[in-house]
C-alpha cells in the first residue's frame, strides 16, 4: 500500500513503520526531533540503497521518482566541430545518473531523429571520439562519467539537434516531510523504513538478533521482488523535454 512520509493520525507512514520496527512506541521518533531527522537520513540513505535496483539493466527508461514534475528526456544543440557535451543534470538541478539512449537529426535540415549506438571506452574507436579527431554525421555516441562524445564530431550545428533519454537522481525527504510519497512503486514503499529500522537496531539495538534477522529475510524477499518487477517491465518513452530549460 502507499505510504506517506508521516501520518500521526492512521499510523501508517514510513516514520511511524520505523517506530513499529524499532519498538520505539508510539510519537516516539515522530515526537522527537533529534531522532526524527536521524530517521529521515536512514530512509533516504535507503533510497540510495534502492538506487542500484532502479536504474536500468538496459538502454530503456525503467523508473523516474514520481515526485519528479518534468520528464527524464531533453535536448540540446549540435555544435560544429564539437565532440563532447557536458550532460550533469536535467535542466531543473537533479543529476543525470544514466543515460539510457541518444538520438540525432542527421543534417542541419532533418526533422526527424534517428538512434546514435552506444560506444563502449574499450571500442576501438573510443579515443578517436573522445579527441574528436574525426569529422562527419554522428553515428556513435560514448558516455564518460558527466559528458557523452559524438562520433564521428559533427560537421554542421543544428538547434536541439541532440535528443537524450535519461535516468537521474531520487526526491529526497526532509524530516518536516507528511504527505510526501516514496518515488517509488507503491508495493515497494516499505522497503525504506525496514532499511532504516534495520540501520538503526545493528547500532543501537544489536541484543535484538532475532528481529535484525527477521528484517534481513524481509528486505531480501522485498528486493527480490522489485527486481523481478524491474525485469518485466516495459519502458514507454514519449515526448521531448528540454535541457536548457527544464520545463
């Protein structure tokens, strides 16, 4: 079932799943301040946990937080004789974690865009794409850590000539957080405050080896699950969002 960050009323948020967990009664991390923020830091490092299960396996678009308001497509312009381009973040501040697909308008006057194939650093090619050593229409694109290189380099400039597809980085939480919603698929939700419970009982509670054990099973189950999930489904990727402008 869904989950809000805090519910006092129906006791059902992720912050009152980790009082349940942890046995610390009722408002117990709610009403404290102090431990309510240590909560929030472990369900958001949990969400990093979850990370390398939400992106891609490969070259598809296989989750975006939903908390997110643009799209994780873009755009920006082809430059002639330039090779790299620099792809940090969406346009709206959130990092760009992996980019799934390229494509180009083949000519200065396409309209329509065609699919780049992705190049590997241990291609043949690869260090003539990142010198740039070779000018004509880009065929080939390679991914190095913030930018991708075109390949060939382009020989003309066309405005968003470039048309990326991408995954990037999660809608944290604050600990003033209530309505706000995991990104995630809603079955899933609870996976967050068993992390964080789990996080907190090895540290503070490790008498209690019976349900630190019992935490372990269900987070196992759970993340067997969500990549049983991520593996059957199907990306549908439509529309252009712009880099530039993030809206």
């Amino acid at each position: 079932t869904s989950m809000q960050f805090s519910n006092t009323t129906m006791k059902d948020g992720l912050i009152q799943h980790c009082e349940f967990w942890t046995n610390s009664g009722d408002a117990g991390i709610s009403g404290d301040a102090t431990l309510l923020k240590v909560f929030t830091n472990r369900i958001n490092f949990g969400f990093d946990r979850l990370m390398p299960l939400l992106l891609s396996y490969c070259d598809h678009i296989r989750w975006d937080d939903t908390n997110h308001t643009g799209n994780p497509w873009g755009t920006f312009t082809i430059t002639s004789g330039q090779a790299d381009y620099n792809i940090g973040d969406d346009g709206g501040s959130l990092d760009v974690l992996n980019i799934t697909r390229v494509q180009i308008l083949p000519s200065s006057r396409s309209t329509t865009y065609v699919e780049l194939e992705r190049m590997t650093v241990d291609d043949a090619l690869a260090l003539d794409a990142m010198t740039g050593a070779t000018s004509g229409t880009p065929t080939h694109f390679l991914e190095r850590n913030n930018a991708i290189y075109l390949y060939p380099k382009p020989n003309y400039t066309v405005s968003a000539g470039v048309r990326i597809f991408f995954e990037r980085e999660q809608s944290y939480f604050v600990s003033t957080d209530t309505t706000k919603e995991p990104g995630i698929s809603k079955p899933f939700h609870g996976l967050l405050p068993l992390y964080a419970a789990y996080d907190w009982l090895i540290v503070n509670k490790p008498d209690q080896g019976t349900l630190i054990s019992r935490l372990e099973a269900q987070i196992a189950r759970m993340e067997q699950n969500l990549k049983d999930l991520i593996s059957r489904k199907t990306p549908v990727v439509a529309g252009v969002l712009s880099i530039v402008t993030g809206k």
